[in-house]
C-alpha cells in the first residue's frame, strides 16, 4: 500500500437529472472534483438531497450521465459498493450471496467466505436465506461481500441508517475493524455528523445549489480517540463550526 | 441461532406434507373419485348403451391396449411431442418476453405482431404448417410451438418490465458478467412469471397437441381419439383419455409441483 498516491479523481463539470412530467430539469452538482488519495477514508457528508448520492453512484460508474471525467489510480480498479439497503439477493443463502462476488475460478473462494463469515459473526447463519434476518445481519452480510473482494476502492452509501443505535455502533467498529485489517480507499456517504467524524480521516462537505464542495477538512484523530464520545463530539463542533 | 430456525421451517415443511396427506387430503380425493366412479357406473347400467360404456368396460379395453403395448406407444410418442414442443416453446418465448421487457422501443415495435399471434386460432397455424411444411414430424411440433410462444413471451415480458434495478447495479458493480447475472439476478426474480406460464402452457400444448394428431400424424393419443371416433368405439375413446389424465396428473405431481417447493424454498 503506497500512500500519497491518487486511487481516485473525480470531476463533475455538470450533472442534472432530466426535466420529468411537468418538473424542468434540475441541476443537482456543478464544479466538483474531488482527488481521493490511497488508503484514506473520505467521508462525504452534506444535506440531504445535495446530491452526495448521486456523486457516488458517478464515481462507481452506475451513474454515466453526466458531464466530466472520472480515473482510478489503479487500471481495472476492483470496487465494492455497500449500499443503503443490503441489496441481498433473497433467492441464495447469506453463503451464496458472499461467495457469488468471487471470481468462479477463485480457487481459494471457500477459504475466503469462511473467514469473512467468522469476522463478521455470521457463520451460524451461512444457510440462512436472508429475508429470514434481523436487518442488522442481512447488513453485516453486505459488509462481508463488501470486503471479501479485496476491493481497491470500497463506496459506502449510508450503510448504517435505520438501525437501532447499538447495531449500528457495532457494524461501525467492525466497518474499523475489517478497514484496519485490511485499509483500502473508501468513500463513505452520511448526513450523520458524529458517524462522519468517527470515520473519516479527511472530510469533504457539499452544499449549496446545484451543490459544489464547500469544505475540505482533514479529521486527525487517533483510532482510540475516536471511540472516545467525548472526543468526537469536540471535533465534530470543531469541524462543523461554520455549517 | 439462525441454524435452529432454518431445521424448524425444514421440519414444518416435511410435517406439512406427511401430516396434510394422512389427515384428510387423500382420504378426500378418494371418497371424491370413488363417488365419481359410481356415478359413472350407475348412469352406465341405466342407460345399457354401447355409446356409454361403464368403467368395468373402459377399464377393460384399457388393460388390452395396455397389454398388447398399443397404449404405451401412443401415449409415449405424444408425450414426446408435447415434451419438444414445451420445451422449445418455452426457451424462445422466454427469451422473446426478457428482449420485450428490456427494450422499449422492441416492445412498441413488436407488440402489434405479438397481439396478432395470439389471437391466431390454433387450427390455423395447424393446417398452415402441415400445408407448407407437409404432414411432417418437424411441422406437427412447428404448430405447437408456435401456439404457444405468444403466451410465453407475453407472461415473461411482465416479469422483465418489472426487475429490481438495485440489483442489476448490484451485479453490475460485483462484475457478475452475464451468465451469473441470468442465473442469480435474473431468472429468479422470473421464476414466478415462468411458473405461471409452464402451468398454463403445458394444458395447452397437450390439448394442441391431440389436434395435431388427429389432423396429421399417424400415430399418437390423438390419432387413437379419431379412430375411435370413426369406429364409435367409445371405450376406446375414454380408455385413451384416461390414460391422458393419469399422465398428466402424474407430471404435476411428481415433475412441477417438486420444482415449485424448491424454487419457492426462500420465501418468508
């Protein structure tokens, strides 16, 4: 892992979605480029509706219409995306769903789900089908497929929103845990100042309309003192004073 | 936790089936088809007419085809036919409902051709094929087929229209390529729509399938249904139909039924 190193640029001259029934089109991003550098953990963060979904649904190439440019450091970079709803496929067991991300002729595939089973709690439930989960498994599922790729660049779209405070405080350490394991480049999607400022080791704000990055912060927290409530909560009024 | 839950539906499943079959439900279909037979019977010894044969005449004349291999035959080589047939049938218009349900401008394009093959009378496409193409093998499954494709298509295309997008970008983020796309995204969120479409395709394709027969082929359950026919052997006629139900009764059972529990496995 080299830092300092770009895995990924992005620049959106213009994007707006098309004028619908009688609604004229809307301009929703203009002016955004965005460098994200090797192993760091972007956090972008923002009002709701600014936009900060649809910059990320660009940056993972499902999004294509738009104006600008999009590079990864990497050629063929492998990416994973961890989206708001765990986006299992409910017809294959929680072993299936992991081990289908894998390449077929992955000779180490059932090495690699055990492992990711195991690490995130959910060996017990490897043939369970996923509708038959409580929400907060079914997401611990999509974590496991998420990191069992070995992605270059993992994008994270508010993968922890409806969830009771303590399921989501436990996929968040072990979201740590897995990142520290084994650090990859993420770009992490929240309006949750507190989960932005536990995460991120740089923060970047959206805002306006059509929105344009309004803030670039480095987070310099260490990994305990982020787990200190007391200490995110400083940060975050440090970080957010002007918002 | 999750393993004790699993056993427990697994185990509800197979208590269903043992259970629901020794507390009633054979038990019933019994009294219904003896009641069934009797009445059959009954009518028969009033009426004392060789147009209306009993069952202890029909089951007669069926164990003589039975046993002289006639029966076997007949009903084996239909079965063949509607088995290519459905098949074929299904293959083309399944892929002919995904392309429609995917493509909108295919879909306006070919909706009208879609509609007019649908309200094509099957005897049309019958006697067209055999004009064209002969009283062949080949032109006999052609009709068929293409009876039945229309429907196919039309059930499969509401199932395409309305996949998940979540997860086609799912897939298409986690590089499933086509093949594991089809297989895992796909179809199953179609199993349902072709389920229905197999259903109502086989009643179909076997009843066309008679017709077939009886217009072109010189053998087949549907040829014997004509034979009897001209000869006004009636038992004959419900020795063959019988036989007919109890094959098609029999895949039901043992062929669809099994496939649907098993694609249906992961429902709540």
């Amino acid at each position: 892992m080299k830092n300092g190193q770009q895995a990924i640029r992005v620049t959106v001259a213009r994007k707006a979605f098309p004028p619908v029934a009688d609604r004229p089109e809307q301009l929703v991003l203009s002016g955004v480029d965005l460098a994200v550098e090797e192993g760091s953990f972007v956090v972008l963060t923002g009002p709701s509706g600014c936009g900060k979904s649809t910059l990320l649904n660009i940056v993972a190439g499902l999004d294509k219409d738009y104006s600008g440019k999009l590079e990864f450091g990497h050629r063929d970079a492998r990416l994973s995306f961890m989206f708001q709803t765990p986006r299992l496929l409910p017809w294959r067991t929680v072993e299936q769903n992991i081990r289908y991300v894998l390449d077929d002729d992955d000779a180490d595939a059932d090495a690699k789900v055990a492992a990711i089973l195991e690490r995130v709690g959910l060996s017990a439930s490897a043939n369970a089908y996923p509708e038959r989960l409580s929400l907060g498994m079914q997401r611990r599922a999509a974590l496991a497929r998420a990191f069992v790729v070995e992605p270059d660049i993992l994008l994270m779209d508010e993968p922890f929103v409806s969830l009771d405070d303590p399921s989501a405080d436990s996929l968040r350490a072990l979201l740590i845990e897995l990142w520290n394991r084994r650090p990859t480049t993420v770009l992490f999607v929240t309006h949750d100042r507190i989960e932005a400022v536990m995460l991120a080791t740089r923060l970047v704000r959206l805002g306006g309309t059509p929105a344009g990055i309004v803030q670039d912060s480095e987070v310099k927290l260490s990994p305990t003192e982020r787990l200190d409530r007391e200490k995110v909560l400083a940060a975050r009024l440090r970080l957010f004073e002007n918002a | 936790m999750a393993l004790d839950h699993h056993t427990i539906a697994t185990g509800r499943v197979g208590r269903g089936i043992i259970g629901s079959v020794l507390s009633g439900r054979l038990v019933w279909t019994l009294v219904s088809f003896l009641s069934l037979l009797a009445l059959w019977a009954l009518v028969a010894g009033l009426l004392q007419s060789r147009l209306f044969p009993g069952p202890i005449d029909v089951s007669a004349k069926f164990m003589t085809e039975a046993a002289s291999g006639e029966l076997g035959h007949h009903v084996g080589v239909t079965l063949l036919r509607v088995a290519a047939a459905f098949f074929v049938a299904m293959f083309i218009g399944s892929a002919i409902g995904i392309a429609l349900g995917r493509a909108k401008g295919a879909d306006q394009f070919f909706d009208t051709w879609l509609i007019f093959f649908l309200n094509l009378p099957a005897l049309v496409t019958i006697i067209l094929c055999y004009v064209w193409f002969g009283l062949t093998e080949m032109a006999a499954v052609l009709a068929v087929t293409i009876n039945k494709i229309p429907n196919v298509a039309v059930t499969v295309r509401e199932g395409a229209r309305s996949l998940s997008r979540d997860l086609t970008e799912m897939a298409e983020i986690y590089r499933f390529g086509t093949w594991k796309t089809l297989r895992h995204v796909t179809l199953p969120q179609l199993a349902p729509f072709i389920a229905a479409a197999a259903r109502g395709g086989l009643a179909l394709v076997w009843k066309i399938v008679l017709v077939v027969e009886l217009l072109g082929r010189p053998d087949g359950v549907g040829r014997q249904l004509y034979d009897g026919f001209q000869l006004f052997d009636v038992s004959m006629i419900l020795a063959y139909a019988i036989a007919f139900i109890l094959v098609v009764q029999f895949i039901e059972l043992a062929v669809l039924q099994p496939i649907e529990a098993r694609v249906n496995r992961w429902r709540r």
